[in-house]
C-alpha cells in the first residue's frame, strides 16, 4: 500500500514539475527582454543639454501615429502609450503635464514649451530603454524642426499587464511600434559624416605669377541687429550648430555665433 502512495507521489510530482517548466517556457524575465532590446536598438548618446547629439545610434521609425514630443528645454519629456493599435498620452500624460508645470519657473505650464505630434513612418533616435515589471520605456529623440529638437517618452505595455511575457512576444509588441531603420537608407539622418581615405597626393604646381586677389563682392552676406532667424538663414544658410540657453538661442557658423533674443538678433561674436 505504502508503495502505491509513493508511486502517486512520484507522479504527481513529475507532472508538478512539467507544468511548471511549460509555464516557464511560455513566459520570460525583464533581464532577457532588456538584453534583447539592448542588442536591438544602438542607443544615441546626447549632451548634458539635450541640445545636440553626441554618438549617433539607430534610426528608429514610428510605425503608429499619435506619438507627442516637447521641445528639448521642457524639463521633463512627455509621457505617451501604446494603447488599441495606436499611440496617446492618456492620464499618464495629464500627470507628466502637471509635474513640467510644477518644473517650469514662473508659473509656467507644459503648454508653454513648442509641441510636435509625429505621424506614422517619421523617423527619431532612441537615447533609452528600461524594461519595467508591465512594459518596455522608451526615451526618444528627434532631430531638428525649425531648429527645435523634441523629446518624449513612450511606454509600450505588455499584453497582459498582469505577468512579464517571453522575450519573443515582448519584442512582437515593441515592432509594432517602432523598427529599426536598415543601416543603407540611415545616412540622410545620422549626424556623423562617412569616413572618407585621404586623396592620393598630387605633384606640386607650377609656380604662378603674382596677381592681385579680386576685391570682395559688393553685395558680401551680414548680420544686422535685429534680423529674425529666417534672414540669417537666408545670408548664411543653416548653422554648423545650435542650442538654446533660456530666452536665448544661438546659431553656430565656422567663423562666427549668432546670438537671438525672442527671435531676432540681439549679439554676433
């Protein structure tokens, strides 16, 4: 009798255990979904200002509409979430408002930062990933728009918010959102130009006779107090460089800086 309740023990036990390794096999851990967007998305690496860009890393394409980015000085990004086939901002996104006026100075509110709302296959850069208990957050970034670059955070949840699931699900829900544009088609977004092999050198020329250089053309572009920043575009074409110091904002050309104050010229150095 003994025997025949050892037998069912043994038995109830084995098939204990496989259940329990089918269910394991069914779901996953934040360490191996971390370590799998890790090895997927190549991070941008930006200043301490979020003005520029340091390191390029991927570029990322948005493949559902709705997603809302602030302009780089807001203090905090907004907040977005992948819900129902599409991107919005939600409660979490009312709250994140609340906290950036409560960041802003003078009794400032999120409304007084530039807004950008991104449509579907727009492109932006990936600065992090954090892999939480009910889904992936990811920090992104945007390159400029009228000299304005955005920023944002989109949490994408995982289907059942209720139990972390495997890795090759997570990672089915993250690419309906967003994908990784192919390296051939990132050069018209990636701030770093190609590397290029020196030229092979060329015998030296013939000596010339001394000629007078040409005056300098009459009509030569400057910069005049007051300009907006359409006309100095319009002078100099776009800046090497720009960033945003509170009111003001800076435009960097090879040979000089251009200083604006609320939109119109008020420095060069």
């Amino acid at each position: 009798m003994k025997q025949v309740q050892w037998f069912c023990l043994l038995v109830v036990a084995a098939l204990t255990s496989m259940g329990s390794l089918s269910l394991a096999a069914q779901t996953g851990d934040t360490v191996s979904i971390q370590q799998e967007l890790n090895s997927r998305f190549r991070l941008t690496k930006i200043t301490a200002d979020r003005s520029d860009i340091v390191t390029a890393g991927d570029v990322l394409v948005i493949r559902k509409p709705g997603l809302m980015m602030y302009a780089v000085f807001s203090p905090l990004p907004p907040s977005n979430t992948y819900k129902n086939g599409k991107i919005g901002q939600g409660w979490g996104g009312f709250g994140k408002d609340l906290a950036i006026g409560m960041a802003t100075p003078g009794g400032g509110s999120a409304a007084d930062y530039p807004h950008r709302q991104f449509v579907t296959d727009e492109k932006c850069w990936v600065t992090g990933i954090q892999v939480q208990k009910d889904g992936v957050l990811f920090q992104l970034y945007s390159d400029p728009f009228d000299n304005v670059r955005y920023y944002a955070n989109l949490k994408i949840p995982f289907p059942d918010k209720k139990s972390i699931p495997s890795t090759s699900i997570a990672m089915q829900t993250v690419d309906e959102v967003l994908g990784v544009v192919p390296a051939d088609d990132q050069g018209g977004q990636s701030s770093a130009p190609p590397s290029m092999a020196a030229p092979a050198a060329l015998p030296a020329p013939a000596p010339m006779p001394d000629i007078a250089p040409p005056p300098p053309p009459a009509d030569a572009p400057t910069v005049a107090l007051g300009q907006t920043k359409a006309q100095v575009i319009a002078a100099f074409g776009q800046p090497v460089k720009t960033a945003k110091e509170g009111i003001k904002d800076i435009f960097y050309y090879t040979d000089m800086k251009v200083i604006f104050t609320n939109g119109k010229v008020s420095d060069v150095e």
